[in-house]
C-alpha cells in the first residue's frame, strides 16, 4: 500500500508512475490511499491564510474604453452575473486591455460582494513553486479549490506553454473542485482556448461549452480616446495631427502608454504643455514596436525550474 497527502498526487502516480511501481515490486497490485493525515506534521504557518485580490491601480483608476474591436468581450463581463455558464475566455493578441477589463470587472463585482478571486498566471506559477519549494503544496491547492462565485485566471496560455505538467495538473483541480461548487470561470489568453493543447482535455473541452470572445487589435477610435484621455488626465496639449500620427504609428495601447509616458517626462524636464508631432517622431524613432517582454523572461525562468524541482519538492539535481 503506498499512501499520499492529495488526491493530486495519486492521479500524477495512476497517469505515469504506477507501472513502474508495479514492476519494482515484482507484478504485485499496488493499492494507493490517500490519507493527509499522516503528512500533517508541524510546520510553519502558511503564509497565506487565504488568498487574496492585489488590483493593479492602474487597472482600477483608467476607464476601459469601449470600442469595436472590444465591445462584446465588455458586454458579456458586464453582465457575467447573470450568465448560466461554467466558463467565459476573453482572447486576443497582447496588449490589446485584456487584463485591464478582467480587473475591472473582478474588482466590480467585489465591490457588489460577490465572492471573487482574480489571479495572474505569473502569480500562480510563482505560488505553486513557492509551496513545492516548502513543501506545503497541498495547503495552496486547498487555497485555490475554496468556493468562490468567480474566478478570475489572467494570461492562461502561460500556464499552458509551461513545460511543469504539475501546474496544469493544479489547474485540473481548481477547475474541477469549480464544477462541484459552481464557480464560474474567467480566463484571458493570447490564443483561441482550442490551442491550449498542454492543458488536461476535460478543462479545455469546459472552456469551449463556455463563452470564448475575442478583443481585436485597438481601432483608431480606441486609440484616439485613449490619448485624449491620458493628455487631459495629465494637462497636456496635443493637436489633431500629432494625434493621427500617433494613432498610425503604433499598433497596440502598451505602445502608446510607452510613448506618453515619455513624451510627458520630456515636457515637464522642458516645461512644456504642448506634445509637438517633431517629439513625438524622436520617441517613436527609439520606441521598438517589439513585445520581447516579461513573458518570454518569465517562460525562460519556468523552462530552467522545470529541470530542477520536481513536483514533490525534491532537486532533480539531487541537492536539497
């Protein structure tokens, strides 16, 4: 008889390590329990009774403008209370303020005293390796599986190009303890749901008997109002043809935040009110239209953690 602390644990032994067992114990059946008592030994307090929402202020503060290229992943958040369904996926390249209205809406509905746990993948990822590295991996899964009316996960193609199969395991469980407590689902992706081949069949086919929704690139009305909006917030001046420039120019609203954000340190170093085209064309001379960014640095850090930690807390290295 082998016993072990979770249910998480036995599937991971049923699906790839029961043959072997067999095999080492001469053909005799293995019976396999799963008895937590026996590995709730004295520890240190988890650091983290229950988890909580971190909103971006950002998220918070910023109106989400509406547009075409947006309206109906807005609409169907707006009136996601109201919906009989056991998941909704907001898709879309990046930077086009997927994040930004999952936020929005999940702190909406906080404030109506809806039960709501929001989290980003990179928070996620970061968590489970924290209890695998000390061992109370169990105490989060239980964290992640209470019920909840929403739950809110950001970026789930990151979880799925990770090459730690734990984690799309841990994922299995929080999406199947939400069946059996009818939370409902929220993910944002940068690829349709039927391309997040890593993760377990059962969890992709729910998502696809959800609402899958997709956010375009931002139009140039989107883009128009979003620098009409950050030049009134910050008393700047800017006219028609720098605007259009602008709207032109940059492709996606990160961008353009990037280029505000500097035009507006250089009128203050210059005491300026006025954003000129000719500035604006020397920022976006040096502005790289590349998103070479936090996700491909966080990808590399779980590729290189995946070849040493195993899911039990053990250094494939063989160190502690």
């Amino acid at each position: 008889s082998i016993f072990v602390p979770h249910v998480f644990v036995k599937e991971r032994i049923l699906q790839s390590g029961l043959s072997r067992i067999q095999n080492y114990y001469a053909g005799k059946k293995v019976e396999i329990y799963v008895k937590p008592e026996l590995f709730n030994k004295k520890k240190e307090p988890l650091p983290l009774k229950r988890l909580a929402n971190f909103y971006p202020l950002n998220f918070i503060e910023e109106p989400f403008i509406v547009s075409e290229s947006n309206k109906e992943a807005y609409y169907v958040l707006q009136t996601l209370e109201h919906r009989e369904v056991p998941a909704v996926t907001i898709y879309g390249p990046p930077a086009t303020g997927k994040s930004h209205l999952i936020y929005q809406q999940a702190y909406r509905l906080e404030q109506s005293n809806h039960n709501v746990y929001i989290f980003s993948s990179e928070q996620f990822i970061n968590k489970i390796l924290e209890a695998i590295k000390g061992k109370y991996l169990t105490d989060v899964i239980n964290l992640y599986t209470e019920k909840r009316s929403f739950i809110f996960i950001d970026d789930i193609n990151l979880i799925n190009n990770s090459s730690l199969t734990f984690l799309h395991d841990t994922l299995f469980h929080i999406f199947k303890d939400s069946l059996k407590t009818k939370s409902k689902l929220i993910f944002t992706s940068d690829t349709h749901p039927i391309k997040l081949t890593s993760i377990h069949d059962r969890v992709v086919t729910r998502i696809l008997e959800g609402i899958t929704v997709e956010i375009k690139p931002p139009d140039e009305d989107l883009k128009r109002q979003y620098i009409l909006n950050f030049t009134k917030k910050n008393d700047l001046n800017i006219d028609e043809e720098t605007i259009d420039y602008i709207v032109r120019t940059l492709p996606n609203l990160r961008l353009i935040n990037g280029l505000l954000q500097g035009l507006k340190v250089s009128s203050e170093l210059k005491g300026e009110k006025t954003l000129t085209i000719e500035n604006v064309k020397e920022l976006v001379t040096a502005t790289s239209p590349l998103e070479h960014t936090f996700n491909k640095a966080l990808q590399e850090m779980i590729d290189i953690l995946s070849r040493i930690w195993d899911p039990y807390g053990k250094s494939k290295t063989g160190k502690r």
